[in-house]
C-alpha cells in the first residue's frame, strides 16, 4: 500500500482509538481560483479519552523507564496531531531522556527544529535518527525537507532521491524529489518527474497530484479527483490539505504569489496538523508574505 507523506509514526496504544472525525464541506467558486473549502478537522471525544487514559498511567501506574519513555512518546505523537507542538515537544524530550536510542522522538524534534528555522540542529537531529536507525526511510525526506529550507539544494535533493529509491511507487516521493530537484535545476526536474510517473500507480490520488504537476491534469480536475473514492471520514481534508500545498508550489514557481499565499492558507486551514504539508506551508507562507511585502513597499517607492 502506498504510504501518505506523513510525519508522524503510528501510536500503539492497545486497546485505545485516537481516530479523528471533522464535519467536511465543499463550495464551488470560479474555476481559475479552484475554490474548494473545508471545514477545518476537529478532534472527537475518543482523543481526549486517549489522553486522559495516558496523563492517568504517567502519573499514577508504575512503569519501568523504557514504559514510561514509550507512554511520553504516545503522548507526544497525539499532542502532535492537534497542534499542540510545545506540550508535544516537551514530550518527546523526555522520552529522550530515558531512553536515549529512541530514533522516532529525534525524528519529531528535528521536524520542529526545521518549523523553527533553526536548520543546523534540525541536521543534527535527523542524523541522530539515521545513526540509530539507517534504515529509518523518512530521516531521508525530513532531513531532505530541512536542507531544502535551509537553501542547501544539492544535498536535499540527494536525501530525496534516497528517499524516493526505497519505494519508486509512491507519488508522494515522486512530488518531492522533483520539489527539490527543482531548485537546482527545473527542466532537469521536470523530465525526471515524467519519468518516474511512468512507475506509478495511474488509478491513486498521489497520481492525480504528478499528473496536475505535468500539466497533465487542470486544478478543476485535481479538485474533483479528491472526493473520488474516499475511505474514511477525514480523507477528503486530508487530500484538499496536500492539494492546496502543491498548487501553492507551483503557482509559486510561475511567480504567482498571491496565488500561491491563498492556498497555503487554505492548506493550513484544514488543521491537518500531521501532514508534511500542513507543517511547511507556514514557512512557504511566510517567504511568500516577505516578498509581496518588499514588492509593495519598493511599488510605494517609485
């Protein structure tokens, strides 16, 4: 099965669901702008039972360290999922603490420091992750995500083709690897692209995506193409979340920054907090918002 670009790992919690429900609408507009709405995903009542069940076993049952690192852990991942980094990051740190080798918590605080800007000790982290685990497939996209952001394009190009070699299948990676490829080099990008759609699965939503990046597919189509064979109640948010952040990427690239600015508002919107593309389109908005500000005032100045 092809895996959605997630960041966070899967909690393990038996016997406990931290499934998400949200109440999701559409509202057709013009079709030059594709604009489709979403309410934003709210947490149900199962979550907050899920974290009261864990705040009541950290404080009250007895646990070896290994228990009690894997429970902050838990904790953090569902922390994570609502937005709520701070509570999540203290987690993690101290799941760190008693259990120094656990690659999945350096993962998450490498993730935040990209979110923060503060890319040295973002590599740091994600290094980390690789010396406990080489195997560990998404070190490679998240370090490739912070050195793309960090302007150190050869090198994230470089994680995301090791990324994108250990599953050729998935669009996901596909996308990625032509996003930083394409700070290099945009033709070279684009062949490769085509290329490698050739080895995707033409009938998945993450095909439809490469397809829209090809030129192959309009925003109209993509936008249709998500509410087609949904398989649980948040799918829809979630495809309309990464749709909203690829089109930015490419309206970006075309120069069109407002454009672009509206829908990474409208991917941040969705509250998809888990995402790899709800947690970059902030800093996407904030460069975007940076250059139209310097536009205006050098427009004002004339």
């Amino acid at each position: 099965m092809i895996q959605k670009v997630r960041t966070a790992a899967v909690v393990v919690l038996a016997g406990m669901s931290i499934l998400l429900t949200g109440c999701i609408s559409t509202q057709s507009g013009g079709s030059e702008q594709g604009k489709v709405m979403v309410e934003p995903v709210m947490p149900d009542y199962k979550l907050e039972i899920t974290l009261a069940k864990l705040n009541e076993i950290l404080s009250s049952a007895e646990l070896t360290d290994a228990q009690r690192a894997r429970f902050h852990y838990d904790r953090g991942v569902i922390y994570d999922s609502v937005g709520l980094r701070i509570l999540s990051r203290i987690d993690f740190h101290q799941a760190l603490k008693m259990q120094p080798n656990l690659a999945d918590a350096y993962n998450f605080i490498g993730i935040y420091y990209t979110q923060e800007g503060e890319f040295e000790s973002a590599y740091e982290a994600f290094d980390a992750v690789l010396e406990l685990s080489p195997d560990y497939d998404y070190a490679f996209l998240n370090r490739g995500i912070a050195l793309y952001y960090g302007e150190r394009n050869e090198l994230a190009a470089s994680d995301m083709e090791s990324f994108y070699s250990l599953d050729p299948q998935d669009g996901y990676r596909a996308l990625w690897l032509y996003v930083t490829e394409s700070a290099n080099n945009l033709e070279q990008a684009k062949s490769n692209l085509a290329e490698n759609s050739l080895r995707l699965n033409p009938n998945t939503w993450s095909s439809v995506l490469v397809d829209f990046y090809l030129g192959k597919k309009s925003r109209d189509e993509v936008f249709a193409a998500a509410k087609e064979g949904l398989s649980h109640p948040n799918e829809y948010a979630e495809r309309l979340c990464e749709a909203y952040f690829y089109i930015a990427k490419i309206a970006q690239q075309n120069g069109q920054n407002i454009d672009a600015a509206n829908y990474f508002r409208l991917a941040l919107a969705t509250n998809i907090y888990d995402f790899v593309e709800h947690r970059y389109a902030r800093i996407e908005l904030a460069k975007i918002n940076a250059i139209i500000s310097a536009e205006k005032m050098s427009d004002s100045s004339r």
